[in-house]
C-alpha cells in the first residue's frame, strides 16, 4: 500500500507536487527492482527499460 500525502504547495515549497511525482517515481523504480531481483532478471537490463520507458514521457 502506498500512502501519498498531498498539501497545498507553500511559498516555502513551491513545487511540492513537482517533489512528489520525482518521488513517487523513485519509488515504482525501487519496486521494480526488487521484483527484478525476486524474478532473476538483470538489473542493468531492467534499468535500460526503465530508462527508455522514462524518455517516452
């Protein structure tokens, strides 16, 4: 279960959302990972996938 806490940004923190999105995709990137270790896959192969997956956007 993944708990995301959204707030209003602040003068202080004005790309909050920004912030959480870099975060959120670190942490599906992790996940992936770890599945890749429980399966055997490479994680160099794994991580060029990721990577091209991340120019599409």
């Amino acid at each position: 279960m993944l708990y995301v806490g959204i707030s209003p940004d602040k003068k202080s923190k004005p790309n909050s959302r920004a912030n959480l999105r870099q975060r959120i995709k670190a942490m599906a990137e992790a996940k992936v990972m770890e599945i890749a270790d429980e399966k055997g896959f490479s994680r160099s192969v794994v991580a060029e996938i990721i990577k091209q997956a991340g120019e599409v956007d």
